[in-house]
C-alpha cells in the first residue's frame, strides 16, 4: 500500500469537565498520550458539506482540540489540602471515564503542585501550590490575549483590504467624514488603552480571562481576575453578549451599503440649481395625455393589432 500515514486510533470518552464536573465527551490519542476536547462549529448558517458522492445538509462539523490535563485534575487538586498520591486525589466520578494517569510524568506538575518524593519515584505525593496555580493561570490568559490580538489586528487588515479604492480617498465629502470620525475613534481608544506588550489591549485580556475561566472554578477564577486588575462581574457581563462575527457576504453588503450611501452624502452636497440654470418644474402634460402611455421602444401596441383596416 505503499508509505501511508498512520492514523492515530481515537478512543471517545467521558471525562469530568474542569467546572462543575459534569461528564463531557473527549477523545483519547493512546499513541500521542493526548486528550482531546469534542467542540461543535458551525462556519456559516447557510451551508452543507460534501462527503464522498453526497452531500450533507448538516452545517455543523466537529472540532478536537488538545487540552492540558492540568486543567482536568484542578478540580480534584483544589478538593485536597494534605500531600496525597494522585490516584487518590482523583477520585471515581459516576458516568466518567477515569484520567489515564500513567501518562502523568509528561504533565509537568510541579507548575501546579508542590512534589514530595520522599518515598521514592514509585509514591509521590502532590499538594496544589496555589501561588504557582495563579502564575500558571496567568501565562495562559497571557497567552490567548496575545493570540487574540494578533488575529484582530488580521481582521481589521483583512475588512480595510476589502473597501473600495475610491471609497477611502481623501477630500470631501462621505468618506473624508468617515476616515475623521475612524482616526478620531482610534485615538481615543489608544489613550484609554494603549496596546501593551505584542499588541495586547484590555479587550482582548478580558476575552481571555473568560476563555481560560470557563475551565477553573468560580473561586480561583475571581481570584485570577484580581491578577489582572478585572472584577469578576466585568469579565461576566462582557461574556454575556460575545461579538457577533459577521460572515464573508454579510461584510461585503455592508462594505456595499456605505458605499451607496457615501455616494447619496455627495449627492446631497451638491448646490442646487438656481431660478435660471434650469427648468423649476417639468412641463405640464397635455390634455388626455394621463390616460395614454407611449409603448416602449421596439415594441407596438395593442390598437395597432385589434384596430380596424387603414383607408
């Protein structure tokens, strides 16, 4: 068959979900010694997939994507105050899979725990250290904040790429107004918050408290809140109403409504004509001409096919 690439067997499984414990599905890579959380996307409301020689009208697909199985045994970690062995720190949860702990040597948890081996590499017992949890914590909010910067400052590249030529030039008129107003707009968000460190502005480190927030406990995520400056309520409240993505067509049909509306701005700017540059009002029409129609160009009309003979 030739130099084919195997593919890793996957195993799915339900696992404790880091908040509230609740089973959610995962996948299992024995060969990678990976876990795998199971997410549902959804590209575009509009779409359908085509499988083989048919076509699926399903537009949701599936999305694994590694997750850090330190993530998975804080809950259990935060449960515990004494050094314990982790085998019994994790403990049974109903309707769950158990943690594959022998793979816990490629999970560097001294990030997380203080390691006590004094009884030999064959029982060691971990405690959370929550001062390392914190800065553990921290590099990850870090982290997504930098990742999400870097893919806003895309986006905005990627929508000015796509506005007409004509529609950004300078001078008068719609788009003068507009490209003020924007320069305005940015000014006043780089003084209210300047980018830091790669780009990083408050909005993105907020995005990522939640994201990172939504695998930690409500106490150490008021916790890692504080680190940042951030109530807790404001990072909630900004996790209410997540910005809504527009598609590819939906920006071009804005792109094309301010357009046309640049242009009626302009219109609207022009002087109007004064008594003598032109006629104040069309001529009046004459008499029975209301009830009467010209047939369009090319064509004759109906009298012409049901009239009379001509003399």
């Amino acid at each position: 068959m030739g130099n084919m690439a195997t593919v890793p067997s996957m195993e799915f499984v339900n696992l404790p979900h880091p908040r509230g414990g609740l089973p959610v599905m995962y996948l299992l890579q024995r060969e990678t010694r990976s876990i795998l959380e199971l997410q549902t996307v959804q590209p575009r409301r509009h779409g359908a997939w085509f499988l083989d020689n048919r076509v699926s009208g399903d537009a949701f697909c599936y999305l694994a994507t590694k997750v850090d199985p330190r993530f998975l045994l804080l809950p259990f970690l935060e449960a515990k105050e004494k050094y314990m062995p982790m085998d019994q720190i994790v403990s049974f949860v109903e309707g769950c899979t158990k943690l594959p702990l022998e793979w816990i040597g490629d999970w560097n948890m001294t990030s997380i725990c203080d390691v006590n081996d004094s009884f030999g590499d064959d029982m060691l017992l971990f405690r959370l250290n929550h001062s390392k949890t914190l800065d553990w914590l921290a590099a990850k909010v870090g982290a997504a904040a930098t990742v999400l910067a870097g893919k806003r400052v895309d986006d905005d590249a990627s929508r000015n790429r796509m506005k007409v030529d004509g529609f950004q030039s300078a001078g008068t008129g719609f788009a003068a107004a507009a490209a003020t107003t924007a320069d305005g707009a940015a000014g006043a968000g780089a003084g209210a918050d300047a980018p830091g460190v790669n780009g990083v502005i408050r909005a993105d480190t907020n995005v990522a408290l939640q994201i990172v927030s939504d695998y930690i406990s409500p106490a150490l995520a008021g916790k890692l809140a504080e680190r940042f400056g951030v109530s807790t309520a404001e990072v909630l409240a900004s996790k209410a109403a997540p910005p809504k993505r527009k598609t590819d067509w939906e920006e071009e049909l804005e792109l094309e409504k301010d357009t046309l509306r640049g242009r009626s701005a302009a219109d609207l700017k022009r002087p109007t004509p004064g008594p003598g540059s032109g006629p104040a009002k069309k001529a009046a029409p004459s008499k029975g001409s209301a009830s009467r129609k010209a047939p369009l160009k090319g064509m004759q009309s109906m009298k012409s096919f049901f009239g009379g003979p001509k003399n």
